[in-house]
C-alpha cells in the first residue's frame, strides 16, 4: 500500500515534469525546428529531415501552413510521393520549375528517374546520411542578428532590417484576400502571482500568419478568457506550444513573453 | 477510497492530454479529401467495408437541395441509415445509381445488388481501406474550374456563374415539379467582436442550391434575424453555418470569404 | 319478387361500401378505393410539399391549411413499406417544419 502510493506520486510527478523537461532541452541552434517525418519507415523508405530554418527566411508561416497546407505536427500532413508528384505538399515548389532569388527549385519525387537523379532523394529522405546541404547555417546566419535561444537569430528584427524578405504569395497556389486588421495587443494573465503577464502582439503574430495558422484549430474561441490553458498544456504542444519550442523561439526563453511588469 | 480517487484522477489526466481537441492543429484534407463522408451502418455487418463518398463530384452535378431535400439524405455521416434494400428499391443512392438512368450520356453505374457477378462493383463504394479507381479523377475533373480558396480549391460559385458547371436541381419521379423561388433579400450579421468586419449574408446564393427546407428550421430555428444567438464556437463545433461550412461548403478557415462588410 | 328484391339489396349495398370505402383508405379489404388511395398520397404529397418555395407568399390560414394537410397525410405515409417510409416521413418533416417557421414569422412580425 505505502509503495504503491508512492508509484502513484512517482508517476504523476513524472507526468508533470515530462512537459517541463521537453521544454527545458536546449538542442543547437542549427537544429532547432528540425522535423524528421517519417510516415513510411515500414516500407523501408529513409525518412525525411526538414529543418525550418531556411524556409522561415524565405516565406511566410502561413504559406506553407495555410496555403499549400502542411499540418503543425510531424508526419501530420501524410506527404506521400504521390501527393508531391501532383505538385501538392512540398512538390507545391520542388517541381523542378519554380524559380526562387534567381534559382531553379529541385524537383521532389519522381518514379521516374536516372541513377544520377537518384541521389536527390537523398537530399531530404537524409536521416543517418551525411548529406552536404546547398545552405549552411552558419554562412546563412552569420549576417542575421542573433537574440536568445532556438536558432539564435531574431528573425523580427532581420525583416525589420529587410536582411529576410518573407514570401507570402505563391503563384498558383496563393489566393489572396483584404488582410484583416487585428492590431491590438493582448494580455494574457499569468496565474502565479510571481509571474509578469504576458503582452501577447496580434500585429507581429498575424504578419506571419495571419488569421488562419492560429484560427479556430489552435485557439478556438474568440472571446478572451474563454480557453484556459496552463504552461503544462503549453509545455506539451498545445496553445502557444504549437509553435513556440519547435520552430518558435522557445518556452525555456521565458521574458520574451512575460515582459508585462507585475503591477 | 483514496486509491479510486487517484486511479479517477490518473484516467482524467491521461484523458486530457491525449485527446486534445483545441490546442492543435488538424490535418487539413487534400483538395480531393475535402467533403468525404464516410458511411458504416451495415456495411461491416454485410462483409463489406465501409462507403466512402466524396462530395465534389456530385456537388459539380446536382445542387444541395436535390439529395438532401428530394432525395432525403441526412446531413451527418450515417445518419440517413441506408439500407441496401432502400437502394435496390430505387432510393436514396438508387434513385440515379440504378443502371438505367443517364446523365452527360452516360448511364449511371447501379448500387447493391444480391448477384455473386455484380460483386466488384460493391467495391465502387464500399472502398475504405482500398485501392480502387475512381470513375471520375478530380484534378482532370477540377482542371478548368476557377480556383477557390481551401476546401475542394475550387470556387463553385464562379464555376457556375461561368456556366463551367450546371448543378441539377430537379429529377424525373423523386423531385416536385415546384414554381420558381421568390428571391430573398440580403442582410447583415454583426459581429461580436470588435474589429471584426460584419458578414454580408447572401439568401439569394444560398437558395439557389439549398432552397429553404434544408436550413429551415432544422439549422436555423429563430424566425426573427437576431432571436437565435449563436457564436463562431458553435460554428466551428458544426452548429448553423458549420453544419455545411466545416465539411462541404468552403471551410471556416476561410474568414474573410463572410466577414466582409467593412467596419463603419 | 324475393329474388329481385335481394338482389337490389345487394346493389345498395355494394354502392355504399364502395362509396364508404373510397373516403376511408383504412379499409383494406374494400376493392374499390385500394388502387386509389395508394397513389392519392404521392399526389396529394406532391400538391402540398411543392409550394414550400412559395411559402413566404402565403397568407397564416393557408399556411395553416397546408400544415393540416401534412398532418393528414402523416398516418398514410406510416403504412408505406420500410424504405418509402423512411425516405418519405423525412420529407414530409422538412415540408411541414418549413411552413410552421414560416408561419410563426409570420404571426411574430
């Protein structure tokens, strides 16, 4: 019995701390937002590395997100060659046509290729390879401003210098509309009382991605107060987790967003 | 007692955490995904698997109002509750799907049926889980239409207006030979929040594919504009305008598609 | 005499079931109003639920009219087999619904 009530507050200490602890790892800067998706491991397909870094400088979160419509979660979104092929998903580029900063895309999948144009396979189904990348973090961000942790860059303040130019429209793909004003800043209240609230920016949030990326899966309601979520939930990749500490700036980074003084 | 109490507590955690409905993003359906139904009353029970029906290609042929009035289908997956029977006594999916009936010159293919030689053809619908080859292939099908925003990709509105598609709306024997609708006015929804650009209900668009018995009262109850109060949570749960704007018409995702009359 | 006699007895008799039997569709063993009364609902659903696309012209009686009607035409649909049961209890719902709501707008206004 007493072993037993101590299993039980084992576990759920366990529990508690398990979302804090996938909070609390620091990966290096080069690897943070890595997704490794790898739905066809089974029929003995290399998965697939992608690391966000170089997309996130070049388009927007709702781009990718929203319009060609990749899911938030890895493996989410069941990419499957076929679906490339059709130009869906990451062939929506990778079409071997599409031309970005003066350069020709590589082509996606093909079930159709030489032993040469084999090897570009490996340029994303590269997990345990040692592939050589067209861009090397270090060179890319070396001439970015760097702030806190994650990729150690601030990405803000690069467009804000015009350093990055985000895409936010792809042709063919991108149906644009009248963007919605939704300037206002909101505070989001901190429970414990030794906590700064937080000044959540509509603005700087909805640049990148707009309405859509955030609503209504990831933040349901509306009205303010009406969803209760705790760090725990957002430790765990619920809320403002989505984001924040696999692509985003981490959780670990606390005063980036408990910047409103406790009064 | 206590150790109920923590074995309760430990279900609910659990429960919490792994069945996160807000709080993350879903998986947006493909294009050619968007609107499929998935239908399993007895299809297990008959051996067979489940039905998948997608929306798109009968939504370029027919409008809301011709199944889901005339016909009578239910606007939840399984809840019309159709029996092989009803289709072989020429309902439901059997009032075209009978072997006889034409449509753009080609007869349309029949539904269940008790013959060992018509099995394959079971699988036309009863699909789930397999690898079957549809009639019809949707980017060839889609390639010309006017591209839309989420959803099917395709602005049906202007595929018609365009005369690009040409949705039926009466069929020989199941519809009621009825005088043209009266047009109905336009009006504003306000929003609650501020901001936020009030919607410009259109009737006159909806009408034209739903006529009024789909929407009154069974989705929209209040009579008077402004006695029945509902909120986006209850849209984006599948309520009023999320009954068909969730799964079949243009998603809700789509905010500025509705919300567009400018704040004053 | 006798002979005749019954005979118009019989005649009388026969004109009144039949009669009788064309108003009464409950009585199934009556061969004259049977082969009527199975399609007298289809046409009579047919009169009634077409004019839901007219419904916001009619005037409260009218509307209550065509919601009686419903409401007779109910039990004859109850006594289809299965599937036309089904299919048609649903529609006549729909048809009914519709012209309550439009007659409760109307009475509100």
């Amino acid at each position: 019995m007493h072993l037993f009530n101590r299993l039980f507050t084992l576990f759920f200490f366990l529990l508690f701390s398990s979302g804090a602890v996938s909070a609390m790892t620091i990966v290096p800067p080069d690897i943070y937002g890595r997704v490794v998706i790898n739905n066809y491991r089974s029929k003995g397909i290399v998965p697939v590395v992608f690391d966000h870094w170089l997309h996130r400088a070049k388009f927007t979160c709702r781009l990718c997100h929203i319009d060609i419509g990749f899911a938030m979660e890895a493996g989410g979104t069941k990419i499957s060659a076929a679906t490339n092929m059709k130009g869906f998903h990451c062939g929506a580029c990778h079409n071997g046509n599409r031309v970005f900063g003066g350069r020709k895309t590589f082509g996606s999948c093909s079930d159709n290729f030489t032993q040469e144009e084999g090897a570009r396979c490996e340029r994303c189904h590269s997990l345990g390879k040692n592939v050589k990348k067209e861009y090397e973090f270090n060179t890319f961000s070396k001439r970015l401003p760097s702030k806190g942790l994650g990729n150690g860059i601030d990405w803000e303040e690069a467009e804000n210098k015009g350093l990055i130019n985000p895409v936010d429209f792809l042709e063919d793909i991108s149906i644009k509309r009248t963007p919605l004003k939704m300037d206002k800043d909101v505070v989001i209240e901190s429970r414990g009382t030794w906590m700064s609230d937080v000044l959540f920016s509509h603005k700087k949030h909805a640049l990148w991605n707009g309405c859509e990326v955030c609503h209504p899966e990831i933040f349901p309601s509306t009205k303010k107060g009406t969803i209760k979520y705790s760090m725990l939930q957002i430790a765990g990749g619920e809320y403002c987790g989505v984001c924040h500490d696999k692509v985003a700036f981490p959780l670990i980074d606390c005063q980036r967003c408990h910047t409103k003084p406790v009064q | 007692m206590k150790r109920t109490f923590y074995i309760a507590l430990l279900v609910l955690v659990i429960a919490g955490v792994t069945s996160a409905q807000t709080g993350v993003k879903k998986k947006r359906p493909l294009p050619y995904e968007y609107g499929r139904v998935v239908i399993s009353n007895y299809s297990e029970k008959a051996g067979l698997a489940p039905v998948v029906f997608d929306h798109w290609l009968h939504r370029a042929k027919f409008t809301c109002r011709l199944c889901h009035v005339d016909i009578g289908f239910a606007m939840k997956a399984g809840a019309t509750g159709i029996k092989a029977s009803d289709n072989m006594n020429g309902y439901y999916c059997g009032s075209c799907h009978n072997g006889k009936k034409a449509f753009d010159d080609k007869i349309v293919f029949d539904t269940c049926s008790k013959a060992p030689e018509a099995q394959t053809r079971c699988l036309r619908c009863h699909s789930l889980g397999k690898n079957v080859k549809a009639g019809y292939d949707f980017s060839k099908f889609t390639e010309n239409l006017p591209r839309g925003r989420f959803g099917n990709g395709v602005d049906w509105e202007h595929a018609e207006v365009d005369g690009l598609i040409k949705p039926l709306d009466f069929l020989e024997g199941i519809s009621i030979k009825r005088q043209s609708l009266t047009v109905q006015k336009d009006f504003a929804l306000g929003t609650k929040l501020e901001g936020m650009p009030d919607i410009i209900f259109s009737h006159k668009k909806h009408t034209v594919w739903n006529g009024c018995e789909l929407c009154h009262p069974e989705i929209f109850v209040g009579v008077k504009k402004g006695t029945t109060k509902y909120s986006m949570t209850e849209i984006f749960e599948g309520k009023y305008c999320g009954v068909c704007h969730t799964s079949v018409a243009f998603p809700l995702i789509d905010c500025q598609r509705c919300h567009t009359k400018a704040v004053q | 005499m006798k002979k005749l006699r019954t005979c118009l007895l019989c005649c009388a008799v026969a004109v009144i079931v039949c009669s009788g039997a064309r108003d009464i569709e409950k009585k199934t063993f009556s061969w004259c109003g049977v082969v009527h009364a199975q399609d007298d609902w289809r046409n009579e659903f047919d009169d009634v639920c077409s004019r839901t696309q007219d419904a916001m012209i009619f005037s409260p009686d009218e509307l209550r009219n065509l919601i009686a009607r419903c409401d007779k035409l109910k039990p004859r649909v109850e006594k289809l087999d299965e599937t036309q049961r089904k299919v048609f209890l649903k529609r006549l719902q729909l048809c009914r619904d519709l012209f309550l709501f439009v007659l409760e707008s109307k009475e509100k206004k």
